[in-house]
C-alpha cells in the first residue's frame, strides 16, 4: 500500500459496497462533516444523514447515508453505513 493510501470498507446490512485502497474520505459527522486522510489518528465517530465521499486512483465516488459510525487505526477504516 502506498504512503497516501489507506485500506476502506463501506459495508451496509445488505452488502459491502465498496472494499479497497482509498486516498481520501470525506463524513457527514453528527458534529459536522470531516476528512480522512493516510495515517490519519485513531478515531471512532457516528454519522448523520448525508454525502460520504471517497476517492480512489481511478475516480470519486458519492454516496447518500442515513446514519453509521466510521472506525480508523491503523491505516484501516471501516465505515458502517445504512
């Protein structure tokens, strides 16, 4: 994995729906919307209703979330979203 990339997982009750190496994500935070970056700090935080936006090498995907939590450590972030 390269030194600005990190490793993602969207994953929904339904399906995973997006898994692989990402350069920024962007959350709608219940405390209002905040980026992460490659090695950003250890953080868990929940999710209000709007626009999650990641980027890939290949393009930037949007996706609408009613709610979820997100948790990084270690270059790995998982995103739970419905």
């Amino acid at each position: 994995m390269s030194n600005d990339r990190f490793h993602l997982a969207i994953i929904s009750p339904e399906k995973i729906v997006f898994e692989g190496e990402a350069t920024l994500l962007t959350l709608p935070g219940k405390s209002g919307s905040f980026t992460i970056l490659a090695h950003h700090a250890p953080i868990v935080a929940s999710l209000k209703a709007g626009a999650l936006v990641y980027k890939t090498d290949e393009a930037e995907h949007t996706l609408e979330v009613k709610s979820g939590f997100i948790e990084m450590s270690h270059n790995d972030v998982s995103v739970c979203i419905a």
